[in-house]
C-alpha cells in the first residue's frame, strides 16, 4: 500500500488518522510532542518532534511519501485586546511555520510517489468569523492560502487540500465541551444538531489522501455540521 507520514498523530484528529490509514493497510509514520498519554497504533513508526524547531532527521522514513498530513493545532479563545503580537507569532509558529518547515522538508520525498497528496487543516471560523477567534482565524486563514498557492505550484505532481471543520469532539476540545451541558449546547448551533467526531474527520482525510480523490486539489473542504453553508430555525 502507502505510506504517509502524519505531523501531529498522536491524540485527537491525528491520532484518528493514522489508526485509519493504518488500519487500510497502509505504512504510517507519526510524530508527538512529549509522547504523555501516547497510545500507539501497532505497526506506525512514531517519532518525537516539536514543530517549532528544525525539522528532525528523517532518514528512517522510506524513499518516497504518498502522503503528508499537518494536524498540529491549538484553541486559544481570548478577546482580541488581550492578546500580544507576540502570541499571535507563537501560534503563527505552530499553525503554519511548521507546516512550512514540514513541507519543505519531504516534498522531494513527495515528488517520488505515484499520486501523492498534501493535507492542512483549517477552522470552518476562517469563513464564518467568531469572536474571540483573531488568533486562530488569523494563522489558518494562512493555512488556507498555503494549500491554495502550493495546489498551483505543485500541480500537476502533488495535490494539496485542506480540512476545515467546526468544534470537534477532541482533547484539543475539551475545554468547551468540558459538561453535558456544554456539549448540547455547541451542538444546537449546528444544523445537524450534533458535534464533530475525531473519525468523521479521518474519513475525508483517508478519501483525499487516496486516488479516489485524483481530481481534487487547492480546495478547502468544510466538514462542519452544516454551519458554515445553512441557516436553519
């Protein structure tokens, strides 16, 4: 089969996506932060990486990727007035300077591969504008214009997509969905009445990663409840 190699895969969205991929059949290398809470997937290669520093070595992967996926995130909700330029470079650093850094460094790996394929993520905030959100709107609206501009520099040999879902069921999560009643709540301001799943958002990804979706490039998928396209009673 493939093999992939996920940035970010060990709790979450990430680790959702490589237990799928794994799962497939496919070969899967992942890297973690601190490796606290890690559970492996048997059979994926992990590897320690912090994003923010020089990309590690990576000669234990194989000579070519078919796939690359950038999961690292954060959700940090704060009036704007409260935040300093400095944290808006800090999250700039980690939303999109690492998957620069990424890219850069396996693309040579990528160009090898038969059908091989890029994947951000980005937030369904990006389009709909939330308050509280500068930050993270800020560095995935960057994502958003990544995938685009690398969709046309890598074409026709690499696709590149990007992912952007509403509030997602994950530990990144879990402090706005912390109480029943908080979960109800969020989910009552989607149109299919219910909050996204880690594995939802691991199926699309498998799907893009893959030849079935040949055809598909610089787009940016919403996976959100409906919000962003519907407006219901």
């Amino acid at each position: 089969m493939a093999n992939f190699l996920v940035i970010g895969g060990s709790s979450g969205i990430g680790q959702a996506i490589v237990k799928t991929l794994s799962e497939s059949g496919n070969t899967v290398f992942a890297s973690y932060f601190t490796g606290e809470n890690l559970v492996e997937v048997p059979g994926v290669t992990y590897f320690q990486y912090d994003v923010k520093d020089t990309f590690p070595d990576i000669s234990f992967l194989p000579d070519s990727l078919e796939g690359l996926v950038y999961c690292p995130g954060a959700i940090d909700l704060k009036p704007f007035g409260r935040m300093s330029p400095e944290q808006f470079m800090e999250d700039y650093n980690l939303q999109v300077i690492g998957a620069v850094r990424s890219v850069q460094a396996v693309s040579s790996l990528l160009t090898k591969a038969t059908s091989p394929s890029i994947l951000f993520f980005s937030t369904v905030a990006v389009q709909m504008g939330f308050p509280f959100h500068a930050k993270v709107s800020s560095s995935k609206g960057a994502i958003e214009g990544l995938t685009k501009a690398l969709a046309a520099e890598y074409a026709p040999k690499i696709r590149v997509n990007a992912i952007a879902p509403s509030l997602t069921d994950t530990p990144l999560s879990s402090k706005l969905l912390s109480s029943e009643d908080k979960k109800l709540a969020n989910a009552q301001r989607h149109p299919l009445k219910k909050i996204g799943e880690s594995q939802d958002l691991a199926n699309l990804a498998e799907f893009l990663l893959s030849e079935k979706a040949s055809w598909i490039t610089g787009q940016i998928i919403h996976i959100d409840g409906g919000m962003s396209q519907l407006k219901v009673g």
